[in-house]
C-alpha cells in the first residue's frame, strides 16, 4: 500500500470517527448522569436517552459498513433489501426527512451500492431542514434526490462529485472515494442543483 493510500484511509477513518462522536459522547455522558441521578422518573428518562443513542451508533456503524467497508461478504452484489436497511438507519436519526426507496431489484451490484449509500449520505447531511430523500437504481443508473426548504452543499464535496476537483480532506475523502469507485468501473458522476430545493446526485455504470 502506497503512502497516499495510507493517509487517505486516515482521512476516511477521521471522518467515521467524526460522525460517530456525537452518538457515543451522548453514551458517555447518559451513563454519567444515570451513576448520579437518583429520581426514577429522571433515570428513566437518562435511560430512554441512552437506548435512543446506542441505536444511533450501531445504525450509524451499521451504514458505514456497507458505504466504506467489506460488509456483505465478497460476493459480487448486495442484497437490496440491507442497503435499503442502512439507508433507513441513516434517516431514521432525522425525523425531519422522509425517505422514498425506489429500487426493485432483490440484489444491487456492490460497487453501484456503495456509491448509492455514499451519495445518500451527502444529499442526507445537504438537507440542514428536513425535507425528502429518494433513491433509486435501474440498471446502470443510480439516482438519489433530495428535497428540502434549505439545501446546503459544501462546496469542496460538490467540487469533488462534480468535476473531481478539490483538496482530499477529511470532509471530501468519502466523496473523493465515490468518484474512485465511479471511475475504477468506467462509469461518471453528475450533480445538479438548478433547481430551488432540489439537489440531484447520480452515476452511470456500465453494464
């Protein structure tokens, strides 16, 4: 493994490590709270608070898995129906947004899944007020729309998924990595937001 290589599974084991602070600081501090409160009705809710965080990060992990990792085994494809699990985990920490899963198809190609969980976690973290998030895969096409009152992209992962332009950071190295495995299989990218609300992410795979 080369030196680049290295330092980019750094950069993507940072960001994992980012997204999972919240969760498990939130453990942290529950158990903390639970060792010193003496109230049943306040325990029970530190309680509450604890199992509401545990599920997030194993939903979280559970996601990351399949998006980074070698979850599913060295077959070729994925099941859709466990994308389509860890894409609901990933939601299911923002009541806000709504999911539409458009995909019927029993099993998704892993590659074309990977980028699919990839993209869904920008167009998730794009919609800052909620909104709705579809995902869909026909073929060699993957497509995953989001749509909210406020979309906000950071420009340097737009930069990355649109032109494959911008600095390899922590913030970028799962964009950057979705655009390797577009292009390790000869197919592209493309993004498009000229419409108010509207944020379409998408790929095209060779069959």
């Amino acid at each position: 493994m080369s030196d680049s290589s290295v330092e980019f599974a750094s950069l993507l084991c940072s960001r994992l490590c980012h997204d999972l602070l919240s969760p498990v600081g939130a453990m942290n501090n529950g158990i903390e709270l639970l060792a010193d409160e003496q109230d049943p009705d306040m325990r029970e809710r530190v309680i509450e608070l604890l199992a509401d965080s545990a599920r997030a990060s194993a939903d979280r992990l559970k996601f990351f898995r399949l998006a980074f990792g070698a979850g599913g085994g060295f077959g070729e494809t994925l099941d859709a129906n466990e994308v389509k699990v860890a894409v609901q985990g990933l939601v299911r920490g923002n009541a806000r947004i709504e999911l539409g899963w458009m995909v019927e198809t029993p099993a998704i190609p892993k590659t074309a899944a990977k980028i699919l969980l990839n993209l869904v976690m920008v167009a998730f973290d794009a919609l800052v007020r909620g909104g709705r998030l579809d995902v869909g895969v026909e073929g060699g096409e993957v497509v995953v729309r989001a749509e909210g009152a406020r979309i906000v992209l950071d420009a340097e992962i737009r930069g990355v998924l649109a032109a494959g332009q911008g600095p390899v950071t922590s913030r970028t190295s799962a964009a950057w990595l979705t655009r390797r495995l577009a292009e390790d299989a000869g197919g592209n990218l493309s993004l498009a937001d000229h419409e108010e609300g509207v944020l379409l992410l998408g790929a095209h795979l060779p069959g």
